[in-house]
C-alpha cells in the first residue's frame, strides 16, 4: 500500500479541543478521567471525499498517534431517516471497508458496529429520561432535517440522545466533529452533567474538537449551496473514495462552476470554482492561492481535468485496498465482531454503574 505519503501531508495540521459546557476546559487531570475519544460515521452510503478528509482522516492520525479511541458504524443513527434494509446491509459492510482502506487500523483502535452492542439503546433509554423536549427541538439539526417533513420520526427528534449515549457509554472525554454537531456534543455535557448532579459523579466532562485550520465542509458538485453528503440523490453531487478513475473525471466535468473563466479562489462568490481549488488544496497540502497561481494559464474547464488527476492519484491507493477488502466479506465480519467485543466490555462496566446509581436492578 501506497497511503503513507497521502497521509503524513496532513500531520502537520492542528486540532483543536473546546469545552462546549465552559468557556475554561477543565483539565482532565485534575477530575482523574483518562483521555478517551469516540467518534462514529452512519453507513447511509459510500463514504466520499468531504467525509475522508472531514472526518476519517483526524481519525487515522489520532490513531496513530496512540490514543485511546474507539469508532463506530453508527447504523442505529442511519435509520433515523428511511433506508431500503438490503442497500443499508450492504452500505454497512462498503462503509467498514472503506474506513479499513482509508488506514482505520482495528489493532489500534476499536472499530464496531453499533447496533451490535445493545447497551447503546439501553443508555439512551436512561438519558432520554433527563432530557427534555424543548431542548431537543432547539438543536438546529433536527429543525433543518425535519422543516420539509409532514409526519417526523420520533427517531429524528430523540437521535442527539443516543449520540450523547454513543458517548458516554465509553465515558469519553473528547469528540472529534464538524461545526454543525457542537450542539450535540454539548446536548451530551448537559446530560452527563445532569446524570452526575442526581446520581452522583459518573461521568467526565466531554470537549468536541474542532479542526482550527482547513476546510470544515465540502460542498456539493452540483449545487455549491448544499455540503456534499453521502445521500444526496445525485450521485454526480460528491466523489467517493472508491470511484473509479473515469468516474471521477466525469464528475468533476460536470461540477458546476460560473460563467468566470479564471481560476480564482473566492469561497463566497464563487462557491463552485473554490469547492474544486479546495479538493486539490486538500490532496497536495498547498494553500488555495497557490493551488490558482498554479494554475493561473488555464480555464476552469481545464481546470477541473486537473482537479480530477490530483484526486484519481490521490484515491488510487484507497480504492485498491476497498477493492481488495470487499472481496472478503467474512474478514470485514470478524473485524466487526472482534471489536464489538471489545466495546461491549466497557460498556457493560458502564451500564452496570448506571443501573445501580438509577436503581434498576435488585438491591443485594
Ligand atoms: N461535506 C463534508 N465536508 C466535510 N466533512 C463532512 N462530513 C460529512 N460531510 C462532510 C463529516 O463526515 C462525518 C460523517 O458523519 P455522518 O456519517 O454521521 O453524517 P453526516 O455528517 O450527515 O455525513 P453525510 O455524508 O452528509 O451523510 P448523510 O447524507 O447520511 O447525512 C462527520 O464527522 C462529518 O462532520
């Protein structure tokens, strides 16, 4: 595998961890909790590159790095809107494969499925017996999800409360996200902070980081006004990690740009041309101005082959390995498997503390 040189371009930027809860984190030492990281990504299609390099990538470093840090296949958060069962099955498997051939290292980390582990549903259960429901109806996800819904899913309303369990189960102390899941995450340190002050210290202070430096959200190929995402109807709309070189040159001729033919990068007034000058400065590690001096000479016509190039180069190595893992559905399995194990173990010690601090389970 080729990947180290694709990933070492990016050690060198920084994350950074905020407090949500307090405007002075408090110092993990000084409350004894150990460092924990927990991230999950719902399998509700083919990972792209917003999500490589918006999340999955932080992932691998901090692996790398030597955390402690524990990833799931949040398929429970995927259902929260409808999914067809056998493209949500197979969805399941091409997601775990494509976070193993993005360098997710299962011997570093624990990487599980989350429906696998039961206790998940049984924490939220207790949380969402200290939430409430106008707090929940303020988060700007759920208004933005449910503003064009005639019947809501009661599942759509309630799922930041299974994200704080996702959490909290873990007792994790820190969070890596994007911009928009901040409120969650502080949804979570209100919950912990409630269970803590009716039940008695159980559960750390929890901080979201957030990337100081990079693009936080790709945007759409097809409608600059929109992030990419993985269920976007329009599958010309992101690039997936595992398309095939001639896709991806077709994808990128079909962004849509302006009617300006320089490449110049202007992320508010032309939102389309900087998505592409972003992709290639998120491949090469060059900053956006140099990606347009670079390419000062051509159109944005011809721009986009290049940008389609620098992201077929930069893919090759990951689509190899997806393409090598998925013929192996058995293996993806027992990785699944051996980490749900794993999971379960803490999780259960964690239950088992609530239980008891609840009072739902016999006195001895
Ligand atoms: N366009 C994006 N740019 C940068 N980062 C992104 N992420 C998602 N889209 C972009 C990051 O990827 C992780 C995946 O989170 P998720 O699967 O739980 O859901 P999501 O954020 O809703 O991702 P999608 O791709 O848009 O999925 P659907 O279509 O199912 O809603 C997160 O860390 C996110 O920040």
């Amino acid at each position: 595998m080729h990947r180290s040189s694709f990933c070492t371009k990016f050690l060198k930027r920084k994350l950074s961890s905020s407090s949500i809860s307090s405007s002075k984190p408090i110092p993990n030492e000084t409350i004894g909790a150990k460092k924990r990281i927990f991230s999950g990504i719902q399998p509700t299609g083919s990972l792209h590159i917003g999500n490589y390099f918006g999340a999955v990538r932080r992932w691998k470093e901090l692996q790398d790095e030597g955390e402690d840090v524990i990833f799931s296949v949040v398929d429970l958060h995927s259902i929260t809107l409808r999914q067809e069962p056998k493209e949500l099955s197979r969805n399941i498997l091409n997601c775990t494969a494509s976070l193993l051939a993005s360098g997710i290292n299962a011997e570093k980390c624990i990487l599980f499925l989350q429906s696998s582990v039961s206790r998940h549903a049984e924490l939220s259960w207790v949380l969402a017996c200290l939430a409430t429901m106008p707090r929940l109806g303020h988060l700007p996800q759920y208004k933005e999800k449910s503003v064009s819904m005639k019947e809501i899913p009661l599942g759509l309303f309630i799922y930041p409360v299974l994200q704080s369990a996702d959490i909290m189960l873990y007792k994790a102390t820190h969070v890596p996200v994007g911009e928009d899941q901040l409120q969650h995450i502080q949804l979570a340190q209100h919950l912990g902070n409630t269970f803590n002050a009716r039940y008695g210290h159980t559960f750390p202070p929890i901080k979201a980081m957030v990337e100081e430096s990079g693009v936080a959200r790709l945007r759409s190929l097809r409608n600059p006004e929109k992030k990419m995402s993985k269920s976007d109807p329009d599958p010309k709309s992101r690039i997936s990690l595992v398309d095939e070189p001639k896709v991806i040159v077709e994808k990128c001729k079909k962004a849509i740009t302006d009617f300006t033919s320089e490449v110049t990068y202007d992320p508010e007034g032309r939102r389309g041309v900087a998505t592409l000058i972003d992709l290639v400065s998120l491949c090469t590690g060059k900053p956006p101005h140099q990606v347009c001096s670079e390419n000062s000479d051509i159109d944005t016509g011809k721009f986009k082959l290049r940008v389609a190039d620098v992201l077929i180069e930069t893919l090759k190595p990951i689509r190899e390995e997806y393409n090598r893992l998925v013929k192996d559905p058995s293996h993806i399995k027992s990785v699944l498997d051996n980490g749900a194990e794993r999971a379960h173990s803490i999780a259960d010690k964690t239950w088992s503390e609530v239980r008891k601090k609840v009072g739902i389970t016999l006195q001895k």
